[in-house]
C-alpha cells in the first residue's frame, strides 16, 4: 500500500524526506525557524510542518526553499529519497518531474523579471 492511499494530497515518503532535508540544510546554516521562515515570508510554524511532512511544499516553495537556503531543488529532495523506491522506472519518472519542476520555476522567474 503506497503513502498515496490516504488522499492524493497526502504528504509522503518524498515529503518527509525534504522537509528533513530543509531542517538539516537550515541548521547546517546556524539559522532558526524564525529566520528562514521570515526569509520566505511564512510563519515559522508553517515551515516546522514542512520540515515534519505534516505539509507539503508547493512547487513555488520549493524553488524559494532552495534559494534562500543557495542548493538546488535537486538537493531538497536528495538522492537517497530515489535511492528508496523500489521500481527504478518510478524513480526516473520523479527525476523527470524534478527536472521539469525546476524548468518551470525558471521559466516563471524569467518571466517576472523586470526587464
């Protein structure tokens, strides 16, 4: 039975690994939760559940995420969040999903970039 079988917006394995990810990111840092949740503009106790997997981060937070912390969306999630799934056809399907996340996030920032 899969994580998804709650609801479909139900957090996950992925989703908790990220936030653990962000945590260890932040504190490797030295920042607290009220810093980088002022840096994001959220309250802290908003990203204390994205960094539990009591929420997940949208596709906006996450390339906000991961520049206020200087990684790439690709080191939020890590590689050991691919090295647990057992069908090597689902995780490359996810490493595309990043990928065009990542693409599109770009493409959004270009695009609201003063010119």
């Amino acid at each position: 039975m899969s994580d998804r079988t709650k609801t479909s917006r139900a957090p996950t394995g992925i989703d908790h690994k990220v936030g653990e990810n962000i945590r260890r990111l932040r504190l490797a840092r030295n920042q607290t939760l009220a810093e980088l949740a002022t840096e994001l503009g959220i309250s802290h106790q908003q990203l204390q559940k994205y960094e539990t997997g009591t929420n997940r981060l949208s596709a906006g937070m996450l390339f906000d995420t991961a520049g206020a912390l200087g990684v790439t969306i690709m080191d939020l999630y890590g590689e050991e969040a691919f090295d647990d799934e057992a069908d090597d056809e689902a995780a490359e399907a996810l490493r595309g999903l990043v990928r065009e996340v990542a693409r599109l996030c770009l493409d959004i920032e270009r695009a609201l970039r003063p010119r």
